[in-house]
C-alpha cells in the first residue's frame, strides 16, 4: 500500500481537496493500492472543511463525508511514502518541524510540470475554491500516474 500525505496550511481547503479528489480518482482507477490522508501545518484539529471546498468537490461527485481537519504530527509523516505540499512553506515547515523525515516531499504542481505554489482559497467564493480545484486536478493525475509508474 503507498499512502500520500498532502500537506497545507490548516487542512480545511487545499489538502482536504487534494486527499478526496485522489482518492476518488485511484478507486474510479481500481488502485485500491494508493490512499491518502491530509494534515495542516497549523491546523485546528476537528474542523469541518471548507463549505466552498465540500461544494467544489460535490460538483465533481465527490462528498466530502463527515472530513475534519487534523494537525500534522510525526505519526502521520511516519506512515506516509511521499509527502505532497500545497507550498514552498509548507514544505520548509514539515522540514523545520520533523527533520526525521524519511518520505520526499515534493509540490503538488510538480506533477503538472510546475514549481509554483496551490494558491490559498481561504475565505473565497465557492468559484475560487472550484478554479482552485481545477488547478490541482491536472497535478493529482499526474501524481497518481507517477505512483502508477514506480510501482
């Protein structure tokens, strides 16, 4: 089993996108070999998602369930094969905080061809969290072609 950790700020937007749509994704592809799970560098454990972020996801399918957020701790990184960040500052916070680290941690855009960050749609309208969403999705295939590709 390979388990994904995405990675952002307080885990009500970016990451809980992220973990739905991929693991929505990898079961419509039978990879019931792939998960993953999300985590906020500064989260506010038990929040509910985003109501715009459960919203985007609905309009692809997905419901977000009962997701609430949880905080990124050591045990989490632990049980994880690769570490996905929304953020370059994400990515030095996991650093900085658990130096332990044994899974690569890489951008989520990277998958896509890029180095830029997942823009923050907290507090934005339902159609930023959607173009948000749309932004990612590209990177989350990519991501899920990669892990199909090194077994």
């Amino acid at each position: 089993m390979t388990r994904v950790l995405f990675v952002c700020s307080g885990n009500t937007c970016r990451s809980p996108m992220a973990e739905l749509y991929f693991n929505d994704l990898c079961r419509r592809a039978g990879r019931g070999d792939i998960t993953s799970v999300s985590a906020g560098v500064c989260a506010i454990p038990g929040v509910p998602i985003a109501a715009a972020a459960r919203e985007a996801l609905a309009d692809l399918g997905i419901a977000a369930g009962d997701f609430r957020s949880r905080r990124l701790d050591g045990a989490l990184l632990a049980e994880s094969d690769l570490v996905v960040v929304m953020a370059a500052s994400h990515r030095a916070a996991v650093a900085a905080a658990f130096p332990e680290c044994r899974a690569p941690i890489r951008m989520l855009l990277e998958f896509a061809g890029s180095g830029a960050s997942v823009p923050d749609p907290y507090g934005e309208s339902a159609d930023v969290y959607r173009r948000i969403l749309t932004l990612m999705r590209p990177a989350l295939s990519g991501l899920a072609r990669h892990l199909a590709a090194v077994g």
